[in-house]
C-alpha cells in the first residue's frame, strides 16, 4: 500500500507541472477502508483536496477517527458513505485529478491465513469470482470523473498485473 501512495503521489507531482499556477488537485479514494491511502495524500500534499469514500460505516468510523487524530477534520478532506463514485457530487465530473483504490482483489475461491481472515471483513478482500470484480467497476466509472490527463493507481494482486491491464485497456486507458 505504501507504494500505491508513493505512485500516487509521483503522478500527483507530474500531473501538477502540466496544470495552471496554484490548481487545487482532486483525489478520490475509493474503498478507503481506515483512508490510510487519502489521509497520507492529504498530509504529504496539504493542498489537495480528497475525498475518502466507502460503502461501509464502521471503516468510515475509523476513517474519521484518524482524520480527526491528525488534526485535519473539516476542510479539504471529506468522508462519503457509499459505493465507488455513487456519493460524490456531480460538479467532481471531469476534474478529478488521481482516482486511488486499495480494492478487494481475492477471488472467491482463494484460501487465505487466519491471520488475514480473523482480522479482515470478507467484503474488503474478496472481489467475485476472479478477484477482479471491484476494478472492473472502478476502471469502468474512472473516466467520467477524471481530468482529461488524470490517472488511475490500482494496489492489484501478485498475478493480477496482465489482467487488470486488459481491463484499464478496455475501459479506454
């Protein structure tokens, strides 16, 4: 995950070279779980705005409570209760600058440790049949939101790099 950030991040700095003097960048994190990925965007580039997004209450409970201990609640990050881009405002379309996710990416029939299961929701690791399920949504849905030259930083499993691949390329990326 902390690469995911660190690509992020990179891609934020590049994208923000091609934009006019003092353009507020936009990141989405979608499936933020505790937004350990947008709460580390929103402190190593204090003027971005980011949007933590979830379907689950009690990871947005968390999510808060760690916005509110590093002192940032209010202001440019905000909390939304929802799936994927379902509760984000219509004025976000096509301004979007980095779309960044930490999906569930198991497949239904992957064995995992008890160390993983005993501690993880099942909803936050498995993504349908294949472990894909949930980038296909988001690569589907990226487009509409984001900036003609806005990015998409997936965390994706160990052999899942040529299939998520095919997916961006069939999603228009």
């Amino acid at each position: 995950t902390e690469q995911v950030v660190g690509w992020a991040l990179d891609e934020m700095d590049r994208l923000l070279l091609a934009r006019p003097e003092g353009h507020r960048m936009s990141v989405l994190d979608l499936g933020t779980g505790s937004g350990a990925i947008g709460l580390s965007v929103a402190k190593e580039r204090p003027g971005t705005d980011v949007w933590l997004v979830d379907r689950s209450a009690d990871a947005l409970a968390v999510a808060r409570a760690n916005l509110s201990g590093l002192g940032m609640s209010g202001g440019r990050v905000r909390v939304l209760e929802g799936s994927w881009f379902d509760p984000l405002p219509e004025d976000l379309v096509g301004r979007v600058d980095v779309v960044i996710s930490n999906p569930p990416y198991i497949a239904a029939s992957e064995i995992l440790d008890p160390s993983v299961v005993d501690w993880e929701p099942s909803q936050a690791l498995v993504s349908g049949p294949d472990g894909l399920e949930c980038h296909r949504q988001i690569l589907s849905g990226a487009s509409r939101w984001l900036a003609d030259d806005g990015v998409v930083v997936l965390e994706i499993g160990a052999t899942q790099a040529e299939a998520v691949v095919s997916l961006a390329r069939d999603a228009g990326f």
